[in-house]
C-alpha cells in the first residue's frame, strides 16, 4: 500500500514515517509539509529523524503526491484534515484522520468525503487505548449510577485541545455503557462548586512537560474505586495503529470507520 504522510514535520507527522519504514507491506510515496515550508526538498526521513535516508524529498504540493499514493496519513489540525478529506475523495484514495478536535463545519466535510472513500478517524490509534474505551464501556454497563465516574488525564505542554479527543471518548464510552447516547460533562473547579451531581461524568486536565498521554478512569462507589488507566510512553503507539488502518481500510468500500472497526473491538 502506497502511502503518503501529511503534516510530516509535526510531532505524530515523524512518528508516522518511521512507522511506514518499518511496517511490511507498505511503502512512503510521499510526505506533505505546508505550503512554502523552507524544509521542502529535504530528505523526509531527516525531518522524522530517522538514522536512514528514504531517498524521498519533503514537498509542499499535494495533488500530484496524492495521485501516486493508496491512502494518506494524517495528524494536522481539523481545517487542514478536512481539506485533505476533500483531496482525498478527488484522488480516490484511503483517508486516516489522527488528528482531534474535529466537530462542527470539518466533521461534516469529512462525512461528506467518506461516502466517495474509506476514511478511518480516531481520536486514539492504539491497541491500547481502543481496548480501554471497550472496557469502560463494559464496566459503565455492569455498575449503575451510584459509581461517579471520573477520568483525569496528563498530556505535553504544547497539546491544544482540552480535554483530550481519547477522554472524550471515553466518556462516550461510559455512556454507550449506560445505553445513553451523550453523557452530562462536568468539569470541576470554581465555577461548579457544591457536591457532586449524580450520573455525570466529571474531567480533569493536566498539562506539563512532554507526557505523551495518560488516562485513568476512575468508577468510585461507597468503598471501593475501580480504575482503569492508560499510558503511552511512545508515540509510535498512535503512527503504527495509523499505518495499520490504511492496510485494513485499502479496497474497503466508501464509509466512515473507526479504529474499534479496524482492531475488531467494537
Ligand atoms: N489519534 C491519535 O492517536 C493521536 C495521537 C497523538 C496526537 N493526535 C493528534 O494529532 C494532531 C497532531 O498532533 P502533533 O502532536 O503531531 O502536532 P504537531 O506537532 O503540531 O504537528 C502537526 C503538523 O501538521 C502540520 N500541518 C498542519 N496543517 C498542514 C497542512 N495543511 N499542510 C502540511 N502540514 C500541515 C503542522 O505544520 P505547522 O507547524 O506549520 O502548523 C505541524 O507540523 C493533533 O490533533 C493531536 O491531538 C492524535
């Protein structure tokens, strides 16, 4: 499966190409930087700080990498997905979307997009992760309301989104659990004082230093806590779930998939 990496200077950009280079049955055709970028025509190993050339040049240009490529690889920012959601339907290509925060405007451009081609979106690519929100789901289910749950979690100082896509989701995860379809968010500090309400789901953000990403999931009862938590020590967690994806989602029908489609926890 031929691939293209977009937002290849970024964090997850760098992680995605390294993960393409050591995963069987795929090849990088391409990595996508912004428009007028000065690091366009360096080598795109160089910028994921790999020890090995990949004879490849960074490139600014999108449509004639996309022509070459069976799908893209994406973790940039919601405009940016959801035009690349759009080039992606033109070229006919498989679309993987990492990147989080996605609602209003770019999430209808995407679902838009996903009727023409395969696109995988997840707020979360790994094993880990997609296990977890499986768990909570099938713990919220067994305990009724008298448990609040709680789910804290620590991401890198630079991380823009607050709380995380994979919180959110795992507050989903609770109420698909309760056989909701959304749950009451309650986020805890000065402007919501007084005691606790009842069914909510309340998040706490940490943010500091270079964490990758940790989430716990605390269900506390009258004497007990049960908790079930998650952490990545290594981007490559996400890139090689990422690159998993778009092995699975290549001559899938058109349609809007998850990461519990491809890993088959659903
Ligand atoms: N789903 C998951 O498993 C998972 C895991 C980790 C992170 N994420 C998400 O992935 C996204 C990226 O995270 P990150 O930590 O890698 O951020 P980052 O380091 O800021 O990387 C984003 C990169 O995308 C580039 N970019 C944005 N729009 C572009 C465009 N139109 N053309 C070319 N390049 C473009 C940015 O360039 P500029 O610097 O020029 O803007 C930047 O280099 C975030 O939404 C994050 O929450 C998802």
């Amino acid at each position: 499966v031929r691939l293209v990496v977009v937002g290849a200077l970024g964090r997850m950009g760098g992680a995605a190409i390294r993960a393409v280079q050591i995963t069987e049955g795929v090849e990088l055709v391409g990595a996508l930087v912004r428009k007028g970028s000065p690091y366009v025509g360096c080598d795109a190993s160089s910028a994921a700080q790999c020890d090995t050339s990949s004879g490849l040049l960074l490139s600014d240009e999108p449509e004639p990498l996309f022509s070459q490529a069976d799908a893209v690889i994406d973790f940039t920012s919601p405009t940016s997905s959801a035009d690349f959601a759009q080039l992606s339907a033109k070229a006919a290509i498989v679309h993987v979307i990492g990147t989080t925060a996605i609602t209003g405007v770019e999430a209808e451009i995407i679902a838009e997009a996903s009727q023409h081609i395969p696109i995988v979106k997840s707020n979360n690519m790994s094993l880990g992760a997609n296990l977890v929100a499986a768990l909570v789901r099938q713990t919220a289910a067994i305990l009724d309301d008298s448990f609040d749950v709680e789910i804290l979690e620590m991401h890198h100082r630079n991380k823009k989104d607050a709380p995380s896509g994979t919180a959110l989701a795992l507050g989903q995860a609770v109420a698909r659990g309760r056989g909701a379809s959304s749950i009451n968010r309650t986020v805890h500090g000065e402007e919501t004082p007084g005691p606790r309400k009842r069914g909510d789901v309340g998040f706490a953000t940490m943010r500091g230093g270079t964490v990758i990403g940790e989430h716990h999931v605390l269900f506390a009862g009258e004497a007990e806590v049960i908790e079930i938590a998650h952490k990545v020590s290594d981007r490559m967690v996400f890139a090689l779930g990422a690159v998993i994806a778009a092995k699975w989602a290549f001559g899938k029908p058109a349609g809007l998939y998850s990461m519990g489609d491809v890993l088959g926890i659903l």
